[in-house]
C-alpha cells in the first residue's frame, strides 16, 4: 500500500453523525454547515491525538462528505486496521468518525 499514506480520504458523515452535528449546531445557533464541519474536526482531533499525539487537522466537508489528509501515523494505523479486518481504510475512519460523533454534546448541557 505505498503512496496510500499521504492520499487525502474521503468519508461520508453517518446519519448518527448527522443527528449530533445538527444537535451540537441547534444548541449553538449554528448553521447545518457549520455543525458539521465542527463535529468533523472534533472527531478528527480525538482521532489523530490519540493515534498520534497531534492537534492540528486539515479537512474539508462539502455536505455530508468528510475529505481529510490524515497525518502518516494515523495513515499507517488505518492501513494497518483496514488490512486486520478485510475493509478499505475509508470504512475504518468512517467507523472511528463515528465513534466520536458525539464527543461534547453532553459536557455542556444545562441542567436546570
């Protein structure tokens, strides 16, 4: 799989990622746009500091559509799992995206 790790990948939001980002978005008077791209990069944030140790992410959503330049260790660990479970590595990152979709919304609510 050489060269794989430094292609961009592209993944599409999950309805349960949707449902988050509209949530987060509602609460914050956000548009749908703007909620996704900031559920996107929180998730891609968990991801890549847990694999990597990083806190920066560059990505880019378009509707529903997650395209994201993964840093090498998080590219390797996709390859790896990806290669473990017979999936492309699309399938992985979409799965762990997934995962984090709703990271935060319950940390800031209210009760009253």
């Amino acid at each position: 799989m050489e060269g794989e790790h430094d292609a961009s990948i592209e993944i599409e939001a999950s309805d349960r990622f949707a449902a988050a980002a509209a949530e987060w978005g509602d609460r914050r008077m956000m548009d749908d746009e703007e909620a996704m791209a900031t559920k996107a990069e929180q998730a891609l944030l968990e991801i890549e500091h847990l694999v990597g140790g990083h806190t920066d992410v560059e990505f880019d959503v378009e509707d529903e559509t997650i395209r994201y330049d993964p840093s090498a260790e998080l590219a390797a660990f996709l390859n790896e799992q990806a290669e473990r479970v017979g999936v492309d590595r699309e399938t992985v990152l979409e799965l762990y995206v997934d995962l984090f979709a709703r990271v935060f919304l319950d940390d800031d609510r209210t009760e009253g």
